[in-house]
C-alpha cells in the first residue's frame, strides 16, 4: 500500500480506504507469498427433538451435516464473489468438521482453509462457517425456525508479514 504524509498508520488503519477514505482493493502484489491457514468456528442452537432429526440422518432434505459441509468448502471457493473487496484466492485445502453438543443441543461448525499466496484466507474461514451453519437452517427450518447461529470467528491464522494468531 502507498501511504502518503496522511494516511494513518497502525493497526487502527482500515486497510481497505485510501487517504481519501475511498473504498478500493487492497495492493498486495509486494507482498511474499507464503503458506497461510485460518481457522474459524461458530455454532448454531436448535431444539432437541431438530437435533435428534439431524443425527438420525432422517431429515426430509437428506444429510443434514453432508450437505452443509458440501455448501461450506463451496462458500470458501466462492467468498471474492460475496465479500466485495477480498481477493479471489487459488485454495489449496478446505476441511469443514461439525461436532455435536446434545447437552447444548447445539452444532458446531469448524472450518480450516489453506492457501500459498500474498493474502490471508479468514476471510474465506469465516464465509465456510457461516454458510455451513446457514444451510443446516436451511434444512431443519421446517420443524425449528428459532435456531440461532451464533459466535462465529476467527479461531488462528498463521503466515503472512504479522505471523501467526490464536485468539484467547
């Protein structure tokens, strides 16, 4: 990024305005490619007798978890056509895990997605949980319309100029 005598420094800085507070790209062509992770999670609450649905394997609309993980690894590969300013990434590896909290009557969705290339990829984590946890929604709406998706963050990234992060 060119920075200019009035464009802030720090980590305060939104990278993604230039000093005239204008929306663009961020340049990252100078940067060094290196191998880059993240991991993100988040979780969706529902009734018991919706859980029991889903890990019967009986939902109306077929494997519940199957699917939503489908749905994830294909919303990592698609997140610069959804987030506007985020670059399109060559993705070496998306792996999507659900776990199953029945005391909570709750699933959880973690999603971890590598690249080698100039930009991090929490973008493309994130975009995977979210619509992991969207599409088990989508599909247990019918008999649960009060599921509510919940926590859903970055977990650690590694790689890249600041290193790695795992959040506390």
């Amino acid at each position: 990024m060119n920075r200019t005598p009035d464009t802030p420094a720090g980590p305060s800085h939104l990278t993604h305005f230039d000093s005239a507070g204008q929306a663009h790209m961020v340049d990252v062509g100078a940067k060094d490619a290196s191998h880059r992770i993240a991991v993100a999670g988040g979780t969706i609450r529902m009734q018991a007798a919706t859980l029991a649905i889903v890990q019967s394997g009986n939902a109306k609309k077929g494997d519940v978890l199957g699917i939503a993980r489908i749905a994830a690894i294909m919303a990592a590969k698609r997140t610069s056509d959804l987030i506007p300013l985020c670059h399109p990434l060559a993705l070496t590896r998306v792996a999507v895990e659900f776990s199953i909290d029945a005391a909570a009557a709750s699933i959880h969705c973690r999603a971890q997605v590598e690249t080698f290339g100039k930009t991090g990829v929490e973008m493309e984590a994130l975009t995977a949980v979210q619509v992991g946890l969207l599409t088990i929604y989508d599909m247990c709406k019918a008999v649960d319309r009060g599921m509510v998706m919940t926590d859903v963050r970055v977990l650690e990234k590694h790689g890249g100029k600041s290193g790695d992060w795992v959040a506390t």
